[in-house]
C-alpha cells in the first residue's frame, strides 16, 4: 500500500511529528510519499518554475496513493496540508487523520475517513479502514 503523508514541516514539533510518522509508516512495510522527504531543492531562484514542479510531484503523488495521512493541528491548520486533503477526497482517497491539536475543522472532519492519534497509527488497519468519529472541539 503506498500512503501520501500531508503534513507542515516548518518548525520544530512539526518536524518531530512527521519524522515520527514516517518512521512508523515505514516500518509497518508501506510504500511512502513524504513531501518533506521529495522536496525539490533545485535553484528556487525560479520560484514559478520551482512552485509548479512542486505542486505537480505533490499532486501526482496524491494520485498514485492509496491513502492519505495528514498530520493536524486543529485550529492551526497548514493551508498546503489542508489542500492535499481536499484533493484527496475529491478523487477519492480514503484521508486518514493524525490529530494533534485540541480542536477540528469540522470540513477536515467530515472529510476524513478517520481521527486517530500519532500513536495509533503503530496499529491503524489501513487493510479494513475503521472509522474513528472526532470526539473534541469542532468549528
């Protein structure tokens, strides 16, 4: 199974957060797509040339994913990460969240096929896709 990971890395929880998914993702055996790992670093003096072939090795590894993994911070909310999702549930990706702050978008939650922690995602059945309601603060 091959998972897209959507998530912000721009300081150091965010970091530390997604590191952690990806090691877990990884060593359950998945195929993984991380932007953070993919990240284009050519010469982004041409930042229309290196925004567009950002947005499109994003976009087609959405589309070659089985699932999303997003990483949320509640009423925080990445605009990048919050696209991503949004484009995964428009074609059809089952969006699973990483919740990690105490509230929910409730687009985000009605979008996502299930809420589960970071340590839940050692044990997530990603085979069978159990749906997990949110139960916080939701706006």
């Amino acid at each position: 199974m091959k998972i897209y990971l959507a998530s912000p890395f721009f300081n150091e929880t965010e970091l530390k957060n997604i590191e952690k998914a990806e090691k877990i993702l990884a060593e359950r055996g998945f195929e993984l797509f991380s932007p953070r790992l993919e990240e284009i670093r050519a010469d982004i003096n041409d930042k229309a040339a290196w925004s567009k072939e950002t947005f499109e090795m994003d976009r087609e590894g959405i589309d070659a994913s089985d699932a999303v993994v997003m990483m949320y911070y509640g009423a925080y909310s990445d605009s990048g990460t919050a696209w991503e999702c949004g484009y995964a549930f428009a074609t059809g990706k089952p969006v699973v969240v990483i919740q990690l702050g105490k509230d929910s978008n409730l687009m985000v939650h009605e979008g996502c096929r299930t809420n589960i922690s970071l340590d839940e995602l050692r044990d997530y059945d990603f085979e069978n896709m159990p749906r997990k309601p949110y139960e916080g603060k939701m706006f």
